[in-house]
C-alpha cells in the first residue's frame, strides 16, 4: 500500500499568557492510501490539534515546535504560506471541521456556497462548475435541486452531507473528518458511517476519523491511534483494538469498558475516574498515571515510548516492557 | 377531573398535547402557510414514586416539550397532569411556586445555567433566595453544604468559593444537581443531563445521579436520545416518535425484544465496540429523516419510514398504545408479523 502521509515526531504547543500548552508532543503516525484512520480519545487530548496541525492551519497561539508532516514524501510545515493555500490545504489534505454543518452561511443558497468554494480554488466556467456540483452532491446521495435550498431547509443529515461534498470537490488525498456524527442522531449517523464507506471503497479514499467514541471507530477505522494528553498511548488494526485479546494500553482498556454497549447487558457502567491532564504541567513520567489502574514506581519517574509489540501495534506502557 | 387514587404513582400524564401555533407575521414573512406544529400530540404515561422513567427518541420528537409541559414551564394544549393525587393541569400562582420547588430540572448544559459570576455557593443560595427560604446565612451554608456532600463534591467548603470555569463538565453536572436538591424535590426532570459530557465519565455522573436518586428517594424523568445510557438507568422506556410514544415498558424488555419496527431501527443503529464491520454496509431497516412535527403523515405517523407499512397503515386511524402484558406496549398494526 502506498503511504500518503507521514507524521514524524511532530510537536505542536500552543503559547498561551498561562504557559506552553504541550497539545501534541512527539506524535508519529503514517496514513495510507484507502485507509480510515481514527483518532479517537477524550476530549483534550489533542485530536483536534493533530487535524488543524495537518491542515496547515493550527489555531492561534498554536506553533510547530519540532517535527515533519510528509505528504507523499515532501515536509509541508516549511512551505510559504502561499504555497500551502495553492497546492496543500483543500487540495491535497482537506478536514470537514466539528460543526461545520452548522456554519455554513445561512443566507446563501448551497449551491451559491459550493460554486465559491470551487471557483476559488478552479478556473471554471459557472456551468461547468455547477454540473460538477451536481455530481457531487449526487455522490454523497442528494438530489442536484439541493442546489437551492438553503441551509435551514436541510435536516441535519443532508447539511453534513452537503460538507463532505464540499471537501472532497478538489480531489484532496486524504479528508479529516472532525467528530462528523456526534451531533446527529444514531440513525441518521449510522447512514453518514455507511456513506463514508461506500465513498471509500468506490473512490480508494483515505480518511483520518476523529471521535471520542470508540463504538464508532470499530465501525469505520481500518486502523486506531488512540491519544491520551497529546500524546499517542496505543496504535493498532481495527483487529488488534478490537477484536479478542482486546487492547494492551491500560487508558485503552478503560476507555473500551467505558464505552455502553446496548446489546450486551452489564451489571453496570463504567467510567474513567478523573479527566485528562492540564497540557501545561502534565504529570512527570506517563502522563496516564494519575489514572492508571496499573501504575507501577518507574511510571512516575519515566516517560513510556511508543514500542511495537507486535507487528503493526504499537503501546506506550511499561507493563509491556518485558 | 380524573383523579389519581393509585398512591404508587407520582406523576400521571393523560392525552397531553402541545401544539405551536406560529405568529401570523413570521410566518407570513418567510412566506410560508401558517402551520400548526405538533410538537407532542397526545401522550399519556405514569411515573411512578421512586422510579427512573426515560423518554426516549431523535431530535424533534417533542421529549424537550414535554419535558417543558411537565416542569410546567409551558402551558398544555389540551389533556391533565396529576402530581402527587393532584390536578396540576392548570394551577394558580401560588400554587406554581409550590409546585416547581417539587419538581426541578437539570439541564443539558449546566455551564449555561449558571452565573459565570456566582461563586459554587451563590450558584447553590440562587434557588433557596428565589423561593424565599427561610434561614440566615450559616443556616444557608448548612443546607449548600449537605446538598454537595450529596453530589460527592468534597470537600464542600473549598469548592463553595471557586467560579463555575473552573470545575470540569462532571463536577459542574454534580454542582447543577446538587442546585436541584437543596429544594428538597420530589421529582427531578433531567434534559440530555450527559449528553456533552465525554462518553468515558458519563457513567460516572450517572451512578451519581442514581445514588442520590435512592438516598432520597426522589422520581426521574429521565430524557435522552441515547439508548445506551438509558438501558442502564432507567427502570422503564418509553420511545418517542413525532410527538407521540410509540413503545413503552422495562427497560430491558425494550431493549431486548422491541416490538416497534421505529424502536428497532433506533436499536439496530447503534454501533457496537466490535471487530469486523469495517468492511460492511451496515443494513438500515429505515431510511430517511424524522418528518417536521407540522406536516405529521396521516394514519401511522411512521408509515412514510415503515419498512412493513400496508394499505391499512396509511389510511386507517392512527393505533393506539396496546399492552401486550408486563407492562410492555407498542403502538404497531403489524407488530406480531415483524
Ligand atoms: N487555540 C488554543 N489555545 C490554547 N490551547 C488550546 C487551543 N486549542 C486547543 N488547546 C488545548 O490543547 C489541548 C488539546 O486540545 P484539542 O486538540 O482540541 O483536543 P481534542 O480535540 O482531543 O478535544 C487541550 O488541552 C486544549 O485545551
Ligand atoms: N416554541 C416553539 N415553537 C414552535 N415549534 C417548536 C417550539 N418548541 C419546539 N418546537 C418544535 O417542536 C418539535 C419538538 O421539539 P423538541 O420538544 O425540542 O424535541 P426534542 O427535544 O425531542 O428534540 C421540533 O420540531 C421543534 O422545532
Ligand atoms: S505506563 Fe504505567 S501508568 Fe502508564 S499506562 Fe502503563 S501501567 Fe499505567
Ligand atoms: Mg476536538
Ligand atoms: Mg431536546
């Protein structure tokens, strides 16, 4: 399979009036060609940083402070600003942004929002522009008279539609989705989960699927990289997270036992005590101690690396330090 | 007036409904035919003392309203409300006032419905100042004091003088409940009270929630629109389509063995933790999204997402709840051949 994107040791801090925020901090991963995958854990613990940080485009106060982001082999963090707006952001890496849905500009018509979007970005003559709209639209299953309806004429469903077409219109090689169901209802979110896939496999799309919802990422992740206080605690195949043995890391482990499952009765839920760390002065050693149902003395004082333990799974704990 | 002579039952609801009716001019300004909307058309259920009862369904199906008609912060279009043996359909002022330090709410975004100004404590004297209770400030203090030790926010006198940023979403939801009870309720009315609330601590709040629950012995009505949660929580379910409830019974039987075809398309698109579905097209038995409550299909209002819909579902009156026994009812013409 071909690798389209790698991520190598990449830093990202935010440089805040209250300190550096160390929202990504040594995080490597690869994406391939025809592959989802997810980026799933709690909230804050940097998903979102690693889409924008992709996208060339980190929210302020955010800065690179060390590492590479290759597309196809080619550092894009060093690029002029100029060079990413024309050749990188929306072409090649494009990300439907948390709530998008709800931004799009509600006294447009969809079609008037499409053909801008499309018209900054090609030379195209309107009714060009317009019949490839329409083909899009057709792709992720609306009818081309969506074209002017506006926004609030659309249910949920059709709006998260009508970005997705939106961001695979310039033919990006991999998409980042942002939590593109969690304000939906389960059915109309079990219907985007089936139009990724069928928009996957016709197209050999890549994704990276971010959610806080684990459930979700064993429907659609081929792959699981799993982020605990920005950093990556465990990464594997959707087989390997999932399937009988079941993950290695213990913030896995919880974070699997906390997500309710509806058909298999339980005596009771369960949750992870506590939240996740202030980024500013995460704790010393793994940053999951404080947590951990597993600590041991060396997680206090060391940090884990991320280590393969079996091919294609990788963990950050001591416990599977033989 | 029927009244309630069931002491079991704390809250008894009876063909209520609440229809918008929207004002001539905005509707005449979006040039649109002024449409009543039937945001709860017609629902009846108990709930009974000391009970967890969840109302159920997708965005639009009306439970925020009914929810809103229970806490009796709008007025019903029509049907009664007995609380407690008593017509509470429509009371006098005085008798309100009474009646909302029984029954309290807590809502989904706990951080919107506090003063970002108020210290925990003032966020927590709010109520007792509103309904004029009695007491000077050290009496006061006792009273926010027991409410957090209620809640598990301990120790209670260290986070009486921090602001409400700078709790985290867990201990803000325990703070927005613990608000609820220092008025001593019956009955608390809890809004998607998890729903922003990160999937792994959720359960957390929950078992509070529950634990106070059986301290005191209060009755929940219990909205969401996750099954999940509900399957846990709730003692019973009733599932919600369109403004009306279309299955109702123990939570586990909903759960296990739904009869509503609506019930089993919510239940069959949950996704589960569980290898090997990457590759597959999950099979939806429904399609489509919910219709607008003002433009509610004749007949079975589901009919026009029914995969077992006939002739009859579309033109015959819409089926009423039918108990099937143990409690369990559903409102399906064909629920025995699906
Ligand atoms: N613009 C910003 N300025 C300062 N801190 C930020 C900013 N954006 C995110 N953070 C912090 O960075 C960390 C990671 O945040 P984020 O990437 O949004 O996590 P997630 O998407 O997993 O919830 C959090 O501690 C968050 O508070
Ligand atoms: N004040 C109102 N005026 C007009 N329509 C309303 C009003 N409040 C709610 N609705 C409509 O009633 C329906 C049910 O809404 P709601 O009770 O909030 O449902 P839910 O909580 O299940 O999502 C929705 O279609 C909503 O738009
Ligand atoms: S390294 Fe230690 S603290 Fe970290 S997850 Fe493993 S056992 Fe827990
Ligand atoms: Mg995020
Ligand atoms: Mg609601």
């Amino acid at each position: 399979m071909d690798k389209i994107l790698e991520v190598k040791n990449l830093k990202l801090y935010y440089h805040t009036s209250k300190g550096v925020v160390k929202a990504l901090d040594d995080v490597s991963f690869d994406l391939y060609k025809g592959e989802t995958l997810g980026l799933v854990g709690e909230s804050g613990c940097g998903k979102t940083t690693t889409g924008t940080a992709l996208l060339r485009m980190p929210t302020a106060p955010g800065r690179y402070d060390g590492g590479q982001i290759l597309i196809d082999g080619r550092d894009i963090i060093p690029l002029p600003e100029k060079d990413v707006r024309k050749n990188v952001r929306w072409e090649e890496v494009a990300m439907v942004f948390q709530g998008a849905m709800n931004c799009l500009t509600p006294v447009y018509t969809i079609g008037k929002q499409m053909l801008e979007t499309l018209q900054e970005h090609r030379d195209m003559e309107k009714e060009q522009a317009e019949e490839l709209i329409r083909e899009y639209l057709g792709l992720v299953g609306l009818p081309g008279e969506v074209m002017k309806r506006y926004p609030h004429e659309l249910s949920g469903g059709m709006k998260q539609r009508v970005v997705i077409a939106t961001a695979l219109f310039l033919k990006p090689k991999f998409v980042i989705l942002d939590e593109p169901t969690t304000a939906l209802d389960v059915i109309v979110q079990a219907q985007i989960i089936n139009l990724l896939k069928k928009l996957k496999k016709t197209f050999d799309l890549s994704f990276i699927f971010i959610t806080h919802d684990l459930a979700l990422e064993a429907e659609v992740a081929d792959r699981i990289c799993v982020m605990y206080a920005g950093k990556i605690a465990e990464l594997g195949t959707n087989a390997q997270i999932f399937g009988k043995q079941g993950p290695m890391h213990p913030y896995t482990e919880k974070l699997l036992a906390a997500t309710p499952r509806l058909h298999r009765k339980v005596e009771s839920l369960s949750f992870i005590p506590g939240t996740p760390p202030d980024l500013i002065d995460p704790p010393k050693g793994c940053r999951f101690n404080p947590r951990c149902h597993k600590v041991m003395d060396k997680c206090y004082v060391e940090e884990p690396p991320l280590k393969e333990v079996e091919p294609g799974h990788m963990v950050a704990c001591w416990r599977l330090e033989k | 007036m029927s009244e309630n002579k069931n002491p079991e039952v704390l809250l008894k609801v009876e063909n209520l409904k609440k229809h918008f009716t929207p004002h001539m001019g905005l509707a005449a300004s979006l040039g649109k035919a002024r449409k009543v909307v039937k945001a709860v058309d017609g629902i009846s259920f108990d709930i009974k003392k000391g009970e967890i009862f969840a109302l159920i369904g997708e965005s639009g199906s009306g439970k925020t309203t009914t929810g809103k008609l229970v806490m009796k912060l709008i007025e019903p279009t029509s049907g009664t409300m007995i609380f407690d043996g008593e017509d509470v359909t429509s009371i006098a002022k005085k008798q309100l006032e009474a009646y909302r330090r029984k029954v309290q709410m807590i809502f989904q975004d706990p951080y919107a419905s506090m003063n970002p100004r108020f210290k925990i404590r003032d966020v927590l004297e709010e109520p007792l100042s509103i309904h004029r209770i009695e007491g000077d400030r050290a009496r006061h203090d006792e009273m926010i004091v027991k409410a957090l030790e209620e809640v598990k926010i301990t120790p209670p006198e260290e986070f009486m003088t921090r602001f409400p940023h700078m709790l985290s979403g867990g201990q803000r939801q325990r703070v927005a409940t613990a608000r609820t009870l220092i008025l001593n309720p019956k009955m608390l009315v809890a809004d998607e009270p998890v729903s922003m609330i990160d999937l792994s601590t959720r359960a957390e709040i929950l078992h509070m929630m529950k634990d106070v629950q059986r301290d005191l012995g209060l009755t929940y009505l219990y909205i969401t629109h996750d099954l999940s949660t509900a399957r846990y929580f709730a003692d019973r379910i009733a599932v919600m389509y369109l403004g009306r409830i279309v299955e109702m019974g123990p939570a586990d039987m909903i759960i296990d063995k739904p009869l509503h075809p609506y019930t089993k398309a919510l239940i069959d698109a949950v996704p589960e933790p569980e290898s090997g579905k990457v590759d597959v097209i999950k099979e939806l038995p429904i399609s489509g999204e919910i219709p607008s409550p003002a433009n509610i299909p004749a007949g079975c209002r589901f009919h026009t997402r029914c995969p077992y819909a006939t002739d009859e579902c579309k033109t015959l009156p819409e089926p009423e709840l039918e108990d099937i026994g143990g409690g369990h009812m559903h409102a399906c013409r064909r629920w025995k051949e699906i």
